[in-house]
C-alpha cells in the first residue's frame, strides 16, 4: 500500500506537470554542447553510414536495421539520413529480399565534406564567410581574418580524406592523425 502524503506536500496535476518539463529543460540544457560549431547529428551519422559501406565488399548491401546496430544510430533518424546520400546519389538502395544499401563509387571517392555538406549544406563557422550575407563590421573587424583562416583549414581537412580511405584497414585513428599544414590568411 501507497502511503498518502499530507495535502500540502502533494502536487496537482498541472503543479506535476510543470515540474516535469522543468526537469526535462534542466536535462536538455545539460546534454546541451557548450559551442554550436559543432556537426549535426545528421551529417556524423552520414559519416559513419559512408564509411560502414565503404569498408563492404564490393557487392554488399546492408539492410537498415543492421546499418543502424553498426553506427549505433536511430533507424527512424537514419532512414533520412540515408535518403539524402540516395538523393545525392552517393549511395543506392534496392527494396526486397536481396535489397539494402550500397555505396557508389562516386560515394567511396567522396570526401567527409561532401558527405556533410549533402547532409548539413555548405558549411560556415560564422555568417561573415557565407556569400550573400555580408556583416558590416567585415572590413574593420579584427576577427573576420581569424574566422576565414579557421574555415579554409576546416575545409582543407574535411576535404582531403575520402571515404574509401577512411574505411579502409589502416585508416587514421585519433591517435594517428596527420598534420594539414596551414597557410595565413590574406589580409
């Protein structure tokens, strides 16, 4: 038997409520990453799904359940994900009992860049670099040469390794990365 509470330590429904959601804004905002230059899930997800197709052989499908066990994703999310590749066509995908997806060779040749830019679209680290939406301090401000040194060598990076490479056995780990040498930007 539940014991009851005294009337003034109980809750109403609506006071139970809001103290729910309260919990719920409190855990968001603590699962809640600390910089917003940060990939979406969707585009880490594409990055993970690329290199599991790229590491099959070259005949091999893998239907979406295993996809989703394998990059440790929601299959919900991931079925989006994967529509966006197919779109794109980095990936294709064949219904029925041999059907799943498989990587195309423009897919395996593709860099992490395009794998997040078919995702996230082109990637920016501020407003001040995305054509066509200038910001009015550009030509005085003292960061923007930051800004845009930081958004080519992201770019270098993301854009020098493929797919296939990152899929294959001597792939880098973190422990191995290699070292993009980065040139100043001009002022």
């Amino acid at each position: 038997m539940i014991p009851k509470l005294p009337m003034r330590n109980r809750l109403s429904p609506r006071g139970a409520f809001e103290l729910s959601m309260r919990s719920i804004r409190q855990d968001l905002a603590m699962k809640k990453p600390n910089s917003s230059m940060q990939l979406t899930r969707a585009a880490d997800y594409g990055v993970r799904v690329m290199i599991q197709l790229a590491s099959l052989s070259a005949n091999g499908r893998v239907s979406l359940p295993d996809l989703a066990r394998a990059t440790a994703a929601p299959q919900s999310f991931l079925s989006k994900v994967l529509q966006a590749l197919a779109r794109a066509g980095l990936i294709t995908s064949q219904r029925g009992q041999s059907g799943g997806f498989h990587i195309t060779p423009r897919g395996a040749a593709a860099s992490m860049r395009e794998v997040i830019e078919v995702i996230d679209g082109t990637i920016y680290l501020n407003v001040c670099l995305s054509p066509g939406r200038s910001c009015i301090r550009k030509p005085r401000c003292p960061a923007h040469p930051v800004w845009a040194l930081a958004q080519r060598a992201m770019m270098e990076v993301l854009s020098s390794v493929s797919i296939a490479s990152l899929a294959a056995p001597s792939a880098p780990t973190a422990s191995r990365t290699a070292q993009v040498p980065l040139k100043p930007a001009a002022r």
